[in-house]
C-alpha cells in the first residue's frame, strides 16, 4: 500500500488546507488595531521594526524583525506599536485601503524614527478534521528569529514583501505557497517546543509528534496503516512494553493506540472516497480489512454513516461541531473500539 510517511503531511492533506493571499501592514508612530473574530488562522512575519501581538485570553507577545507567528485563537486579537494606545478598527482600517500594503500612523517622520512592517495571510481549513490539528494549539506561536525554523523562512521573507506589494503573473500562486511555507514553519516550531511561550511542546495530537517514542508509533501506525497492529507490537517497535505504550500514547494522544488507528484509517479512507469513484471493496482492501462488510461496519461505528452516505452527502453532513470548532466526526471511544486485534475487530 502506497501512503505518505509523514504524519503531519498526512493529516495536513486531510485537513484540505486553503492559504489566502497575502497582505501587508506599514505602521508608523503611534498606532493600534484590533480585529473581531476570525474563522481561520492568521500567519505573518514582522520584516522590520517591532510591534505587539495579542489575543483575547492570552498575554500580548513583542515581535520584532525577523520574527515569525501563528495566531491560532478565533478571538479577537490585536496588534500595537504601544500597548497604551487606544485601538482603531482593523477591519475599517483594512477596507478602506486600496493598496495590498496598508499604511497608518504618523505621516510626519523624523530621521531616526523606525516603521513597522508586517507582511501575513490566512490559512483556512475546508471540512470537519481540523480539531485534530488546533486541539492543543497555544493562541499565539512565536517563530523567534534565532531559532531553526525561522532561519529556514529567513531568505523567503524578502520574497513575501515582492509578492505583496506587485500584481503580476502568478502572483496569487506565490502568496498561497508562501503561506503554506510559513504555516508548515510555525507547525514544526509547534512540535519543537520553541513555539510557546515557556517552551514545551503542546498537549494534543501536535506535541506527540514530538516525543521520540510516541512519534515513532504515529509514524508507523500512518506508513503502515494496512498492518493488523496490537498495543503489544507496537509497544514493541518503539521499545515499550504494553502497559507503558498504551498509557502514555493515551496521555499525550489523548485515544487509546487502536482507537487513533482506527479513525485514522476511516479519516483517510473517508478522504479517498469524496475525491475519487473507487469502490467501497477496493477501499476496504486498501486499508486491511477483509471484506467491505467488515469495512462499512467500522466506517459506521466511527463516523456515523456508511461509506456510500459519507460519499455522497454535503459537507455539512458529515461534519460535526464540538466547542464551536469543527471537530472531526468521531464519537466517543467504546469498550468494543479498545479491543485489540485485526481492522475489522
């Protein structure tokens, strides 16, 4: 069976992410701007100067030149030269900018005195698996400049700055790649722990990718998804017993091993059958299951339709809401989803 050896590329390909464009912010003197709740998460870089990030429920976090960010909250953030400044609209301020690089502030400027600039976009998130990547997210990732991350993105940040402020061919393109770039830069740091602000990984599906062990057995479970794994042998691939393997997956995961496998395999599944004609058999083979019988059970069990209904209904269908994020339709796990064994136990 053909399949990515990246857990994070694979989840990023189910998440069926969509990069906006890229805008631009030149801040001079004195300024401020909030913006209301947002849908999708905002991404940028600071090229020059320095300025403050915040977001409801979160304390405000200084960026300067060559720092990079992710704001994952859906509250209302803010962004500052001074924190006692009062706020101005960002969205007004936006709308009525006809340039893709927005200018504010002081029109006077003295020699000496720095501007701000801020160069970012948005990446949004099409159907119901997002959860499974922003459970445990932290509202604001800090890209420092010192760290690896950011100096992989640093001969790219004068190539953002071109794109945002030229209209020419491919320029739409550019700005999507861009972003996907940074956003993949961001989830890395993410994993590394130096996203946070006290520098550890999140809780959550993102931070166990991190850890040696249980990022190995995530890595497994995706490369070789087909494979009728036990808590016990893959205990035993990254060196842990049973006991141990299972407890900790469960901590940092937050599901048991067998019951991540299996919604990974239906999440994948599911996946392939929007976007393709295959037949149901030929997808229950695909991902180790006996037969399509033993395969829609499964497909039933964990999303709450079968493989045909899941294929043919509207997005909204088959997406669920929890907490107001889109959550990926998995109910909760039940004795007979823990039992060890084949893909069609």
């Amino acid at each position: 069976m053909k399949s990515p050896v990246d857990p994070l590329f694979d989840v990023l390909a189910s998440l069926n992410v969509r990069a906006g464009s890229l805008s631009g912010l030149e801040a001079w003197g004195s300024w401020a701007l909030r913006f209301g709740v947002h849908e999708h998460i905002k991404i940028g870089a600071v090229l020059g100067g320095f300025c403050w990030l915040g977001a409801d429920g979160a304390e405000p976090v200084r960026l300067q030149a060559g720092d990079c960010f992710l704001l994952a909250a859906r509250e209302s953030f803010a962004l500052c030269g001074d924190l006692d400044v009062p706020y101005q609209s960002g969205e007004e301020v936006y709308r009525a900018s006809s340039s893709r690089i927005v200018r504010i502030g002081e029109t006077y400027r003295t020699a000496d005195q720095e501007g701000t600039l801020i160069v970012g976009g948005s990446v949004d998130f099409l159907d119901a698996t997002v959860a499974l990547l922003l459970d445990g997210l932290p509202p604001i990732v800090a890209i420092r400049a010192g760290t690896a991350q950011a100096k992989a993105i640093q001969p790219l940040l004068e190539v953002f700055l071109e794109e945002v402020g030229a209209v020419r061919l491919g320029t739409s393109v550019m700005s999507e790649r861009l972003t996907e770039i940074l956003f993949i830069q961001a989830l890395r740091a993410v994993v590394a722990g130096t996203g946070a602000p006290d520098g550890t990984a999140p809780p959550g599906w993102l931070g166990a990718l991190g850890d040696p062990r249980i990022g190995r057995a995530l890595l497994l479970m995706h490369q070789q998804a087909d494979r009728p794994w036990t808590v016990a042998t893959l205990g035993a691939q990254v060196g842990m017993s049973r006991a141990s393997f299972a407890a900790r997956f469960k901590e940092l995961v937050g599901l048991p091993p067998l019951v991540y496998l299996q919604r990974w395999r239906i999440l994948a599944a599911g996946r392939e059958l929007r976007r393709s004609e295959r037949t149901v058999a030929s997808m229950a083979a695909e991902w180790g299951y006996s037969s399509e019988s033993a395969f829609s059970t499964a497909f039933k069990r964990v999303t709450g339709i079968s493989p045909t209904q899941y294929r043919s209904a509207p997005l909204a269908a088959v997406t669920a809401r929890l907490d107001g994020w889109p959550a990926v339709p998995f109910r909760v796990p039940s004795a007979m989803d823990e039992r060890e064994g084949s893909p069609d136990a």
